[in-house]
C-alpha cells in the first residue's frame, strides 16, 4: 500500500514540474541524434493504454525525410499506438557506433542491416533476431534474401526492403541523333559504340579506371552473369564445381577487354564523379550503370534519358541482371518491444512499402514479389527487365571474400589491368582462381 501511495505522489509531483516548464523551451531538433537516456527510456515495457516507441537504427541519413514524412505516417495510419522514431548515425561511423551500442545495451529496435558479413556478424553474435517464422517473408526470393541468411540457408535475419540493378544508361538524344537503337547482343552493342565513335563528336562509354571499383562493378558483374548464368555460376563458385578459369568466366574478361578503344582518352585517370559530370553534360553517349545514379542524373542531365540491360551473348536464348541486395532491416534480440517491432517488420513486407520506398528512392528497389508501379520511367525500364531475365547478385560478395587475397579485391584489380590491356583475360582468370584456392576450400 505504501509503495502505491507513493508511486502515485510521485506522479502527481512530476506531474506539476512538466507544467512549470518555461514555455520558451525549444524542442529537439528532428533529426538529432537521441540521447542515451532517452533509449534506455524508450527501451522500457510500456505502461498499458501507452505508445511504444521504436527507435530505427540505420546509416541512411540522407533518407530521413522520407522516413519522418513518408514511410512513418503511412505505418501509423494502420497503427497509430507504435510510435516510429528514425535515427540515422552518420554512414562510415554506422558500424562501430551500433556495435558499441549494442554492447551497451542501447541500441534500438530496429536494425537497418547492411547486406552479407557484417549484418551476419551480428545474428551469429546474437545481436539479431531470426525471423523465419515472421509473415510476409514468403514474398521474397532466395536471391532476395542471400545476403542476409545464414550460410547453411536455415535462418533469415533480416527483411530485405532494396536492391540496385546494374545495366547501361545512355543519352536519347545523342541516339535519336546518330540513329542509334537500344542494343541486345554483344555484337549490337559493340556496333553501336563503334557508330558513335565514328562521328567523332561524343564519348562512346563513360567510365574511368582511376578508382578500380567502377571496372568490377559497372563492367565484369554488370555484364558478367549473362555469361556465368547468374546463380547456376555464383552458387557453382561456391561449391567449387565452377573455377574462373572456365570458358564462360574468361569470355566475360574477353569482352571486358574490347571496351577499352571505346573509353575516353586518358580513361586510367579518369575517377567516378569524372564519369557522372562527363554524362551530364552530354558529352558522352553511354553510361555503365548502377541504378543508384538514377536521381542525381535526373537532377542534372538536360536532355532524356534511356537505359537497356546487359547485352546478352550472341545466340544466348536467356539473359540475366545483377540485382544486388542493398539493405534490410532486423529485430534487435535485445528489444522490450519485440511484439510491436515485429508488426513494423512485417508492414515492411507489404506491397504498400515496396512502392512507396521504391518511389521514394528512384534506382534503390524493393526486393518483394509484389507487383509495383514506379512514376520515373528509367527506374521503371530497370525494374521492368526482372520480369524478362534472372534476377542474381555479385559472384564476389557471398562467402568468397572473407579470406586474403580478397576475391573483391582480386576482381577490382583485374578488371582494370583486363581492360587496359595489361593482363589477358586467361591469365585474369588464373589470378582470381590462385588467389581464391589459397584460403577458400568448398564445403564438402
């Protein structure tokens, strides 16, 4: 009795200082960062008739708007009693701020998880949740959730919400100008890149070897899985039934290595914001794409856009697409609110969601089965080509580059020698293999 009497004084008195505040008090900033205190506070079981409150860890700040004017309210209308709060930590301090936060017992509900090793890390650590058993998880693919299982394939960690698809855009008006059409195989493409080379008046193929990581990944993984097959290739990688020393690897170094009379002069020195502002000022004809350059084109370029996926081998009756996973999200294992987080995750595996986030971020896609329609028309070319070839992801990042060398690495490195003319595709191929053979073993 005692303890109730006081409790209840307790609050009458708090009570009575909330409505002395000064009046004058400014409230906090929207998108600053929530203080420790008001985690631990928010990370209490709600009284009953309250809100609870889910805190959203991610490192996508540049998305805060959207999540506080768009993807929250439209939560809230079906379940006004969850309050959604998105506190995005600066993106290359994400990893160390969540683990320490984590570790202290701070951290937030919701984990917006980074694809393969790291979010990995954090379910094998017991810092996540498995969501099997979560409704909605059937409206994703294998290849949808391969970065965020478990390598046996028994347990899914987190909601996979987006990928980005690797493909080729170019400038329509250059080619209404030259006469040019979308290429489908590899020898319309490459005639088409001699078409315009032989008007002397553009840039052929914008992209630079200057930062590596363009030649792997707007050249061998774009064009790359028409050749490999998509996941018949990366699976084969890893059960050591496929080497890069096979034919349908060579052959994707071999067409690699034909690029380079179409680059710009002075390609070796040529970094990726060189490429971005060489298209957008229309002075090059075709880009080796991520869907992810999608917005800033849009906001820059001055003339119309188009896009065609990676041609397809000459006689090939099936064609293929990197679709790569980006990001998801998890349940904190630690969460009071498991119940509540879990209603979140599963709105996230709605169609409403995958529009809406896919609207929201033209070139970032929604990774669900679901049917969607997008209102900018090259995200919506990207996204159509899932419906005509095999979605899979980069044959690098699942499993392969967690030893030294770093097959990542190795296909960075490569990719620019291939296509500068310094090594053969041959004996790119027999680098990657050697380098892969000393630490990686496939599992018996």
């Amino acid at each position: 009795m005692f303890r109730k009497i006081f409790t209840l004084f307790s609050l009458i008195l708090a009570l009575l200082m909330v409505s002395c505040a000064p009046a004058g008090t400014p409230a906090p900033a929207k998108d600053a960062e929530p203080k420790a205190e008001t985690k631990t506070e928010a990370a209490q079981p709600a009284a009953s008739g309250e809100k609870v409150k889910l805190l959203i860890e991610s490192w996508r700040n540049d998305d805060l708007a959207i999540w506080q004017d768009m993807i929250i309210p439209a939560f809230n209308k079906q379940h006004p009693e969850i309050e959604v709060v998105f506190a995005p930590s600066t993106p290359t301090e994400y990893n160390a701020a969540l683990n320490a936060k984590l570790e202290g017992g701070t951290a937030g509900d919701l984990i917006t998880c980074r694809p393969f090793d790291p979010s990995l890390a954090l379910f094998t650590g017991g810092r996540l949740a498995s969501l099997n058993d979560l409704p909605g998880m059937d409206n994703f693919s294998s290849v949808a959730k391969s970065a965020w299982v478990t390598d046996d394939g028994k347990d899914t960690f987190c909601v996979p919400m987006a990928s980005v698809i690797h493909g080729f855009i170019y400038n329509a008006d250059i080619f209404a100008e030259l006469g040019l059409t979308a290429p489908k195989t590899e020898s319309e493409f490459f005639a088409v890149l001699e078409k315009i080379k032989a008007s002397g008046k553009y840039s052929a193929l914008d992209m630079g070897t200057a930062d590596q990581w363009e030649a792997a990944t707007m050249g061998f993984q774009n064009i790359g899985p028409n050749y490999w097959e998509g996941e018949k290739g990366r699976l084969g990688l890893i059960a050591g039934t496929e080497k890069f020393t096979d034919p349908q690897y060579v052959k994707v170094f071999e067409s690699l290595a034909k690029w380079q009379p179409y680059l710009v002069t002075g390609f070796e020195a040529q970094k990726y914001p060189d490429s971005q502002n060489l298209f957008t000022l229309g002075k090059a004809a075709i880009y080796p794409a991520g869907s992810w350059d999608i917005s800033q084109f849009n906001k820059e370029s001055k003339f119309k856009l188009g896009a065609f996926p990676p041609p397809v081998p000459d006689g090939a009756s099936k064609c293929y697409i990197s679709d790569h996973t980006d990001i998801a999200m998890g349940l904190n294992a630690k969460s009071p609110h498991a119940k509540e987080a879990r209603v979140f995750l599963e709105w996230l595996t709605t169609a409403e969601f995958a529009e809406m986030y896919s609207n929201a971020l033209p070139g970032f896609f929604s990774l669900s089965k679901h049917s969607i329609k997008l209102t900018d028309p090259v995200a919506q070319e990207f996204l159509n080509w899932r419906s005509t070839c095999e979605s899979t992801i980069r044959n690098s990042y699942q499993i392969l580059s967690r030893g030294e060398p770093s097959l990542e690495n190795e296909i960075w490195s490569t990719s620019v020698q291939v296509i500068k003319g310094a090594l053969t595709p041959a004996d790119a191929g027999k680098q990657l293999q050697t380098g892969l053979d000393k630490w990686y073993k496939p599992a018996k």
